[in-house]
C-alpha cells in the first residue's frame, strides 16, 4: 500500500467516525423517551418541541458555522463541534425538569449544527478524486452511530442502573473520543494547515440551493419525526413492546441503502430516478405505520422508511461538493441544513400540536408526510450533469 492509499484510508476512517458522532447522542433519546415521559411528565407538544430543537439548531447554527469553517478550516470546526456536542450531551442527565432538558440538548445540537457543514468541505479536502464515495462513507457512519444509540441501548440501559439521565451521559464520551481522533490522526498530523474559503454566507437567490435545501427538509422530517412520534403512537396503541424493534429497524432499514449506494455512488451520485423512488417508498411507510395492526408489519414499514431516509440523504449530502465551485461548497452546505432543518422544525411541532389537538399520536404523522412531497417534485428538476463555476 502506497502513502498515498494509506492516508486516504485513514481519512476515510475518520470521516466514518464523524458521521458516528452526528447521530449518536441524538439517537440515544428515542430508546428511553418513554422513560423520560413519565419522569418529567411531558406532554405531546412538550416531546414535539424536544424533537424540534435538534432540528431548529441545526438550522440556526449552520451559518455561523460556516462562517466558522471560513475563518478556522473545516477541521478544526470539526473538532470544536463535537467537543461542544458531548458536553451538552452529558449536562442533558442533570436535567431535572422540561426546560432545563430544552437548555441542555441546545448546547448538544449547537455542537453538531457546527460539524454538519464542516463534513462536505473536508470531504473534499481530504479525497478530492471520490467525493461520491467519501459522502456515502461518512453518511454510513451517520446510520451506524444512529443503530448503535438505538439498538445498544437495550444492554446499556441495563448497565446504567435503567436510569435515563446515567444513559445519556454515557452517549456523550465516544463524542469526545472521536474529536481527539480526528485532532490527532488527521491527514498531514495535528499541525495540518486549515484549509480555509473566502465565502461563507449563502446565496439564498440560488434556486439550486433552494431545491437541494428542500429535500434536504423532507427527508429531515420524515426521520427525525418518525423516530419522535413513533414511540408516543406505538406507547397509544397498545404496542409498547414493538418501541424498541420497531426504532432498531427505522435505523437498521438505513443500511442496505448506504451499503447500495457505497457499492454505486459513482454511478447514482447524478441521477435524479433514485431521490424520486425513494421519497415515494418514504410515503408508503407511512402508510404501511400507521394501518397496520401486526407488530411485523410496523417494523417492516418503519424499516422501509429507514432505507428511504438512508438513499436520499446520501445523496442530497453529496450535491453541494458536486454540482458548485470548492470554495462555495461550506456556504452551500450550510444553506442547505438552514433551510432542510428550519422548515423541518416547524413541522416537528405542528405534528405535536395535531397529536394534542386530537388526542390521536397518528395525526402527528399528517404533516410529515406532505413534507416528504417535495423530495418526489424537484428531484427530476435538479441539473446534475455538471458543476457549476
């Protein structure tokens, strides 16, 4: 194996690593949301709202996290997000009522809101001739660290006393441990020069950033809400042993997609057929949750919305490196998360509101399946032949 092949695997190892950290102290709520419920006696909305502020973050910091990226490099940037991400993670097992749980997980998802638009820059600093491929190698971390949160948490639970707040402290230290990592091992050492850009405010007049920046905000939703509102409906009907199952397959559905589109990123990463078909698998998921009365038939749909979410996430992520110039990629991406997570957060709230308003966890599901329609509308009328100057 050549330097040159040893570095890149090594900067692939990493960027699979900080896809873990993305994903793994947010996953770690759904598994013990039940929990958290009847300790701080959270209402619909109250769990619509602890949903939404991830999301609404992840929409508010993205900008100055680019213009973080801007003045410090993408890596560093990194780093500084996931460090700030396990402190607000741990701090969210001292909470000790709704609010200060609220404070807590918006220092976590401050955190993260800064590492997300440092991901597609630094894939294209470190493996320039696969960004594809490099994309799908982190988003494949992405899905791991969520299945470890979820399915893992039935044997730390155990571990920790079956206390919510020791578990969540728990998912806080491999953060830590992935950015000293990254700090240390990254391509060309710790001493690494920072790759910097000169722009980082986006262009909101873009209609590409529009486009990729809405379906970024369906397939948002439809996880992100699925993985909130599910356990509140399952907990509704009756089905509280199928929480765990039904979550470990939401999350484990995702694979066989990432490992599809690892196996064919170069040849799906510019076509529009693949975000369509799966926006439409997406709505069927739906469907298939909320009328079947089988605990198979829940796992298996919310399984399907996990390879739906997995397909379009891996590759709406890889758009900004592809289709605009490499010093307009942090900017793009971070438009991208503002608009995807802001109008996701909204809707995150509105279906807690309409599971109040009806005293029915189902009709939580309603908005988020129109959000999903815009995945199915503007994927065809994305240009994807060529990156623009």
């Amino acid at each position: 194996m050549t330097a040159k092949q040893s570095s890149q695997l090594c900067a692939l190892f990493l960027l699979w690593l900080a896809g873990n950290g993305l994903r793994l102290t947010i996953l770690a709520v759904p598994p013990v949301l039940a929990l958290i419920i009847q300790d701080l006696k959270l209402s619909g909305t109250d769990v619509g709202v602890l949903n939404a502020i991830p999301v609404f973050l992840f929409a508010l910091v993205s900008v100055p996290g680019s213009l973080l990226i801007a003045r410090v490099g993408a890596v560093p940037a990194m780093v500084t997000g996931l460090l700030i991400a396990a402190a607000g993670s741990a701090l969210r097992g001292f909470a000790f009522d709704t609010w200060m749980l609220y404070i807590t997980t918006i220092v976590m998802a401050a955190g993260i809101a800064v590492m997300q638009p440092a991901l597609p820059p630094t894939v294209r600093q470190w493996v320039p001739e696969r960004i594809g491929f490099a994309t799908a190698v982190y988003t494949n971390g992405l899905l791991f660290g969520e299945i470890f949160a979820v399915s893992m948490t039935a044997f730390v639970l155990p571990l920790v006393g079956g206390s919510w707040r020791a578990d969540l402290v728990f998912w806080s230290v491999p953060l830590a441990v992935i950015a000293l990592v990254i700090f240390f091992f990254q391509p060309g050492g710790s001493g690494a020069a920072p790759a910097r850009h000169r722009h980082w405010m986006p262009d909101w007049r873009d209609p590409l950033l529009w486009k990729v920046g809405l379906m970024m905000s369906g397939v948002n939703q439809l996880y992100f809400c699925t993985n909130a509102f599910l356990p509140g409906f399952l907990l509704q009907t009756g089905h509280t042993e199928t929480i765990v199952p039904a979550l470990t397959a939401l999350n484990g559905g995702q694979m066989p997609a990432s490992f599809v589109l690892l196996a064919m990123a170069s040849r799906l990463e510019r076509k529009r057929w693949p975000p369509l078909c799966a926006g439409i698998l997406g709505l069927i998921g739906i469907a298939g949750i909320l009328t079947s009365s089988s605990a198979w038939g829940i796992i298996g749909a919310a399984a399907l919305i996990g390879f739906a979410c997995a397909a379009v996430l891996t590759l709406v992520l890889t758009l900004p490196a592809l289709l605009v110039s490499p010093d307009d990629v942090p900017r793009m991406s971070a438009g991208v998360f503002t608009i995807g997570y802001g109008i996701a957060m909204m809707v995150s709230v509105l279906g807690g509101l309409a599971w109040d308003a009806t005293h029915n966890a189902a009709f939580a599901f309603l908005p988020v399946a129109i959000a999903v329609l815009p995945i199915i509308v503007l994927a065809p009328l994305i240009d994807l032949s060529q990156r623009r100057s």
